[in-house]
C-alpha cells in the first residue's frame, strides 16, 4: 500500500489536484448513490472494499465494515490496527467505533491484542446491550465472539518506539501517520448511512489516553435524516466541540457538506487559536444527496471518494492555514 508521504513523492498531485480543481477546489459535486469517502491516502484501498459491497446493492453497514478492515490488517499502517504504533510503554491499544442507519452504535477503546477493533465494536452495537466497552473487558468480550488474539507491535513499529525512547519527547507533527485515523462513511442505494472510525491513537501516547476515535459524536456520526460525518487529527480537539456531531446538525441547518465541515474547523480555531497552528484536525462529511464536503486546519489533509460516476479518486482538502 501506498503510503501517503510515498504518494506525495511520487509526484501524484498532479491529477489530485487537477480533479479537485474540476469540482471547484471544495467540495466534491453530488454523486449518484451509492457512494463512500474515507480519510487519507488508504481510503483509497478501504473504498475498493466497501464498494464491493455498495456496488452490488449490499448495507451502507456493511461496506464500511469491510472497507476499515483494510488499514487495520495492513502492518505497514502505523496508525490503525495491526502495526500501529505503542504507546509509551511499547503497548498496542486500538480504538475504533461505527454506527447505522437506526442510530445502533458500538465502540470499544484501549483494546489490546485484536487486529479488527471495528468488528468488534461491531459486536458491541449488535450483541450487548451497551455501546461501549473498553481494555481487559473488550478483550473478554472479544475473545468471546471468536475473534483472535494477536500481537500488534510489529518489528518496524517496535524499532521506532525503541527510537523514540533515546529522547521520549511528545511532539507529534501534523500530517505525520501517527495522526492518522480512517474515517469511513457510506451512503447505499436504499438510501440509507453509516459510518466507521479506527486508530491506534497518537504514537506514544499516556498509557489508558483516548482519543475522538471510538466516541460517538465526536470522530463519527450518523443521521440518517440528514448525512453523516468523521474525523481525523488530534483527538483532544475534536473531543471539545464533539466534532462529526457538530458537523452533522450543521448540516441540519442547511449548511452544505462543504460549509459544514468548513464551520466546525473555524470552532477550533476560535477555542483554540494558538494551539490550532501547530496540529491537524479535519472533517469528512457526507449527506443524504451523496454531497461530499471536506476541510482541515493545516494543508495535507486527503481523502477519497467512490462513485459511480468519477470510480474511486483522491482530493485534498482545502485547509484553513
């Protein structure tokens, strides 16, 4: 797979761009159902799965399940699933949450040992009467639902945190793959949405730190009445103005896609003015008319779209710095 620093090197921006300047630079124009948009340069492998699954008139569900799978059993990911980077203490603990079309969610958060948390969480909204469950008592439950326990560090990913411990300095850079989450959301022929969001959370991390990723509201929401949206970046940020919900009702609002994600940066910025110079938080938002709208505070933010009309591409974000 192709990382997102290789995709930059490769000198492929060129079509990016020139596709995102054919939709006016901001927002993707609507798309015949079905359609699915995930964050980052790996969205477009999730994509090629869900669409597996849109294309021939499966579960908005469904696809988004299948489509988070694929960077989290990607072990050169370091950001999602097996081969995400540790925390502090050299741990692996994945997060991840998804929802549907009748507001049925399911999270787990600090999950060691199980290389599809989004299938878990999955577990969790269907087979519990809770919706989130987290560390040793996710794992039992997982372990209970037949999922396989696994080890998560890989070599490479365990080198680097070795590294990392010569200095332990906590300063994550925007845009680096320990920031990275995907966000998934999908919209079926049926008409209806739903969503996933999965992370490994920040490299190097507080041992028990959770992020936006497995919380409802925050990385990700769902209504079906309206649209559906997720987010990517640091976690904290997201968390203060419970982010893909403000999006959402945005929306709700008669705000576009566009607009939407648009508003919901510039409450970041507002919050937090300086702070918001030196991280990357973005949207994802997609509504009922396959609208697709994106933005994010620093440039570099990516993510791709599926459908029927213009196959699977890749834009940028327009950003606020």
């Amino acid at each position: 797979m192709t990382s997102r620093r290789k995709f930059l090197q490769l000198g492929t921006l060129t079509s990016l761009l020139s596709v995102t300047k054919l939709f006016g630079g901001t927002s993707v124009a609507p798309a015949r159902k079905p359609v699915v948009v995930s964050t980052w340069n790996f969205g477009l492998d999730a994509n090629v799965e869900a669409w597996k699954i849109l294309s021939s008139g499966g579960r908005a569900l469904d696809a988004v399940e299948a489509g988070a799978r694929v960077p989290e059993g990607d072990p050169k990911e370091t950001s999602v699933g097996l081969g995400g980077l540790p925390d502090r203490d050299g741990r692996v603990t994945l997060d991840s949450c998804i929802m549907d079309e009748f507001a049925n969610c399911g999270a787990v958060a600090c999950l060691e040992h199980i290389v599809h948390p989004v299938s878990v969480a999955r577990k969790v909204m269907e087979k519990t009467p809770h919706v989130f469950l987290m560390g040793d008592g996710a794992l039992q439950f997982a372990l209970s639902q037949g999922f396989k326990k696994e080890k998560l560090l890989t070599k490479e990913s365990e080198k680097a945190w070795r590294e990392w411990m010569k200095t332990s300095q906590y300063k994550p850079v925007a845009n680096i793959e320990n920031h990275d989450t995907i966000g998934i959301v999908a919209l079926d022929s049926n008409e209806n949405l739903s969503g996933a969001c999965t992370t490994s959370g920040m490299a190097y991390k507080m041992r028990g730190r959770i992020g936006d990723s497995p919380i409802i509201g925050a990385a990700l929401f769902v209504d079906n009445e309206i649209g559906a949206a997720t987010s990517t970046g640091v976690g904290e940020e997201v968390i203060r103005i419970v982010g893909s919900h403000l999006v959402v009702e945005l929306m709700r609002q008669g705000n576009t896609p566009q607009e939407a994600c648009e508003k919901a940066v510039h409450r970041i910025v507002k919050n937090q003015l300086a702070k918001s110079k030196e991280i990357q938080v973005g949207f994802l938002a997609l509504n009922k008319n396959g609208e697709v709208g994106a933005y994010a505070l620093q440039k570099g933010f990516t993510y791709a779209v599926y459908a029927q009309e213009q196959g699977n591409t890749l834009f940028e974000a327009k950003s606020y710095y």
